[in-house]
C-alpha cells in the first residue's frame, strides 16, 4: 500500500517543486504562529515552524496514515531573520540589507506521520548585488517581494540581484529538493510518478 503525502502549506512554490520531483499529494493550508521567540536562533526557529506545520497538518488530517510534509523558509543575515515585509519601507530596508553581501537561507523541513518524526535544516549562502534605493523601490512596485521572506524572490524577478549562490538553489525558492526527496522515500513516499 502507498503511503499518502499532504504538504502542509498553500504556497505555489512549494507546490511545483515537489510536482517538479514527481511526488503525488495533496495540500492542506495551515495556521500556526509565526513568531520568533525571545533568544531563538534562526535554524531552531525555521525547523520548529517546519515541525509545527507539519504537525498541525497531521492533527488536521482524516487520514491516520499519512505522511505530513512541513516546511520554513528563513532569509538570515547577521543572525538576524528577515521575515515577509509589511511595508515598501520595510522590504526597501531588507533589500539594502542585503545589498553587497552574503546572507543565508535556511530551509527547514519536517515530516510527521503515525510514530514518525523527522526533520532537517538546508542552509544556502547567497551574495546580492550592490544594490540602490531607487532599483528597490522599482522591485517593490512589481509586487513580487511583498511575501516573500527577505523581501526577494529568486525564483523571479529577484534573480537578477543574486551574485552567487553556494548550497540549494531548490532551498532558497523553499523546498531543498534533495534532501526533501530522501526524507520522503525513507518513509515510504515515491518520487518521479509519471
């Protein structure tokens, strides 16, 4: 008997990339608290949220049997975690943030089934452009960076200011699809379905 996958999120990203591995699943939109608790370092925040999601799926679920995929996305400079911008000025902020440097992506992501819990945290190096205030305005007005975490999309138009990138490119747009395509078929999801 196969295992049936849910992917404990609404994002479109995340959708394709696990129909781009050829997994078959069906989504459930959550609603968990997205808050950084007082002294919480970054990769222990993304897994928590991931493991959250993942769990509140498989409260959710009429299915005892099926696996639950979560899944966080963090955009990380300085120890610092820039969430989805509120504001133009916010996401103008994190953009000249991250103008020049190299910040990280941390992916968790995090499976929960009957007696099964695992997760894992992806980490991708990216280095931005030099970017102006002006170019930053001009990419908010195209209304890509408003959620997105960091306030860029790489998978967009946000590429244009990623300069080099080492570790998943899959991890940055939200779903490291490697180390996501392992943890599934360790529990008993296959991928590549035609």
């Amino acid at each position: 008997m196969m295992t049936t996958l849910i992917l404990a999120s609404a994002s479109p990203r995340r959708k394709e990339l696990l129909e781009q591995i050829g997994v078959h699943f069906s989504s459930l939109a959550v609603d968990i608290d997205e808050s950084v608790r007082s002294g919480e370092l970054p990769a222990v925040y993304v897994e928590r949220l991931a493991c959250e999601k993942a769990q509140a799926g498989f409260d959710r679920s009429v299915n005892p049997d099926a696996l639950v995929l979560g899944s966080d996305t963090s955009v990380v400079i300085d120890d610092r975690i820039l969430g989805k911008p509120s504001s133009e000025e916010e996401a103008v902020a994190m953009l000249m943030s991250l103008s020049g440097k190299e910040h990280q992506v941390m992916t968790a992501i995090a499976v929960v089934g009957s007696g099964i819990k695992a997760s894992q945290v992806v980490t991708t190096q990216v280095k931005f452009n030099v970017l102006d205030e002006k170019t930053c305005r001009q990419y908010w007005a195209t209304g890509e960076p408003a959620d997105k975490a960091g306030a860029y999309g790489i998978q967009g138009l946000g590429a244009v200011f990623v300069k080099s990138l080492s570790g998943s490119y899959t991890g940055v747009v939200g779903l490291p699809l490697t180390e996501t395509a392992a943890l599934l078929q360790k529990h008993g999801i296959t991928i590549w379905h035609r």
